[in-house]
C-alpha cells in the first residue's frame, strides 16, 4: 500500500560538500530497490543534520513517532519534497526522474558539527531502527565516511559508505563520485582562459580544489595542456622555489612561448605561511620576478583566479553516471546477500568491492599520481 508505512525500508542520505554524480546516485539506489529488491527507500534531508532534526523532534515520544511515520506516508516523493518541514521522504519512481545529469543533490547536503557527539548519535540509531530501516547508506567524502563507521562502530544497522568528493583525497578506491566532472569543467576552464592568456601574452594562475592532495590539479592539468600544476604533496613551497618556477616560465617565454596556465591546488602550503589565496600568492611572487631589474619580459601580466565552487556543479558527466549505477548496484548486492557487512563502495581495477571502514592506502594511487605528474612535465617541456 503506498500510503501506509513500510515494514522495512534502507535509507539514503548526502553528507558533506555537494559532488556531481550525487542525484545519479540517489536514482539508481531508489530505482533499484523498487524495482528490482521490491523494498521502499527513504531520502534523508541535509544529510546527518536532517537526522538530527528528526531525532530531536521525536525525542523518543511514541505519539510523535506515530504522527512521523502517518506523515512520511501520507508524503510520498514529490509531496515530501516539497514539504520542506518534512526531513525523510519515501521516495518513488517520479521524484528521481529527470535528475540523472543535474549536478548537486535534490535531498540537499550539510555538515552537522551535532553529529560529533556520541549522545546524539545514539538518538539517531534509535531513530533509524524505530523508523524500521535495515540499512543507512551514507554519500559523501572523508568527514561523512567517518560519521558512516561510528554509526557502524556504534551500532547494529548495516552502514554503507559510497565515496563522493571531486577532491578524489580517498585513498581506498581508484575513483570517487564527482571526480571526472570536476576535471571536465576545469578543462571547460582553461580553455577559456587561454583565449585571453594568448592575446594578451599572460601568465594565468588558476587555484582549483583538492583539500590536501593535488589528484584534481594533475588530472586537468593533464587534460588540459595547462603549462603548470604545483601540488601540495612537495611540501611548502618558499620563496627561492616560486623563484624558480618564475624562471621556469620566463625560460619558456624566451624560447617562444606565448603564454602560461599554472593549475596550483589549494592545498598548496607556502613557507612562510601565507593567509592569502594561493593564487595571488603565486601572482605576487611571480610579478616581482618578471619585473626585477634586467627581466626580459617587464611588462609580463599575471592574472590570479579562484575558480572555487565552479567546479562542484554543472552537468554530470557520463562516466560519474555510470560509477553512480555501479557503485548503486554493489551497495544493494551488499545490503541483501551480505546483512552483517559495513563497509565502503570502492573502484579498484574496474571491479567495485566493498572495502571496511579504515581500509589502507592502495599503493596504486600514489604511483598513479607520480605518473601523472612525470608525464605531465615531459608533455609541457618546452
């Protein structure tokens, strides 16, 4: 009966910075388990914070339990999304339709600093188990995962992580959700700034995202033809080094190049530390250099860009579309053949595993971005 409350459900919920691929997620979950498992998925609002909301509203009253449970019935996909007082939603077929290429997530994403405290964690198990649900599947990147092993630590609900961050910062697994987007809309990016790099004989210097790893920048460097990507896994860099990499473009310059893109991650750390963006550290420094006494180009520009949150929306690609389904599919396999089991969608070697809670670094990985950065620099040599 659709408007009645179901005996057992697996809920769904986004945590964290929004990332590309997230609605495609959130279809091929829901739609799997209609069609294919027969078993009703609930959407969670905000992430953790809608659980926090609910859990403190309930508070464990039993009546207010009651009324919940009539009210997510009586809501059914659409009506419950658009009831904005209404933080889980029995989704269906017609609420995720449409919404495979559109970038963010429909359910909405937080952070809930709550969340941190183990009292308010267990209101929430207690929530989930009184709402008859089996399994909570929790999207997002390293902060959201981390909340995803504590209910599983804490807990005897079935906990799967699905890895989501354009950062691609989780060690575990080849690729995360929003990933390949995000590196095709920093290329989108360059493109467009060589346009103006080129007629104006400019330096460009473009901060992408990436938190501490630098995987971003190197793979749209890679993509893009940029002249040169500055991570934050060599450590700080000081004064003397964005010395060199001025001269490493004016070298260029002198040979015949007509421009530069320089890709620096926003991990990217500078001795002595600066609180500035990093671009405009690396404008600065770049300036002064091109303008010193002597310089052959003293007229050189260096233009700085935060391209900032640009680069978490637009339209999903493909290839995250298809991780999405993936990494659907191993989730709910998991859920029905394996009920004991938490643990973490992963791509490793094309194949999605589930991988437990604090699972090591692939070592792949860390020769995988050397490569990159080694064949980067023989692409760029000018």
């Amino acid at each position: 009966m659709p408007n009645s409350y179901p005996d057992q459900s697996v809920a769904v919920l986004f945590s964290g910075g929004d990332s590309p691929g997230m609605n495609a997620f959130l279809r091929a979950i829901v739609r799997l388990g209609l069609n294919r498992e027969k078993i009703v998925v609930l959407g969670i609002r905000d992430g953790y914070r809608g659980l926090v909301r609910t859990a403190r509203a309930v508070n464990g009253d039993a009546e207010a339990l009651v009324r919940l449970k009539s009210t997510i019935a009586s809501h059914p996909g659409r009506a419950g999304l658009i009831n904005e007082q209404l933080d889980i939603i029995r989704m269906d077929h017609a609420s995720v339709s449409g919404i495979m290429g559109k970038g963010g997530t429909i359910l909405g994403s937080a952070r809930c600093l709550e969340f941190h405290t183990p009292e308010v964690r267990e209101k929430v198990i207690r929530l989930l188990k009184n709402l008859n649900v089996r399994a909570l599947i929790v999207v997002g990147g390293d902060g959201s995962l981390t909340g995803a092993k504590l209910l599983a630590e804490e807990s005897d609900l079935q906990i799967i992580g699905v890895p989501a961050t354009i950062d691609n910062d989780l060690q575990f697994t080849d690729m995360a959700l929003g990933v390949d987007t995000a590196v095709k809309t920093l290329v989108w990016a360059v493109d467009h700034f060589i346009d103006t790099a080129r007629s104006h004989r400019r330096v460009m210097v473009l901060e992408t995202m990436g938190r501490e790893s630098g995987d971003l920048a190197r793979m749209a460097g890679l993509a893009s033809g940029a002249e040169m990507i500055i991570t934050p896994e060599g450590g700080p860099i000081t004064d003397e080094a964005m010395k060199g990499l001025a001269a490493k473009i004016e070298g260029a310059m002198t040979r015949g190049r007509g421009h530069a893109i320089v890709l620096v991650a926003e991990g990217v750390q500078f001795d002595p530390p600066q609180k500035r963006n990093r671009a405009y550290v690396l404008m600065d420094a770049f300036q002064e250099y091109f303008q010193r006494s002597g310089a052959p180009f003293p007229d050189l520009e260096v233009r700085p860009s935060v391209l900032g949150h640009l680069q978490r929306g637009g339209h999903t690609t493909p290839q995250d579309c298809i991780l999405a389904a993936r990494f659907a599919d191993r989730a709910w396999t998991t859920i029905l053949t394996e009920k004991s089991k938490n643990g973490i969608t992963a791509l490793r070697k094309n194949v999605i595993e589930i991988v437990p809670y604090g699972a090591p670094d692939m070592p792949e990985r860390a020769a995988f971005s050397k490569e990159m950065e080694k064949l980067h620099e023989e692409l760029s040599s000018w």
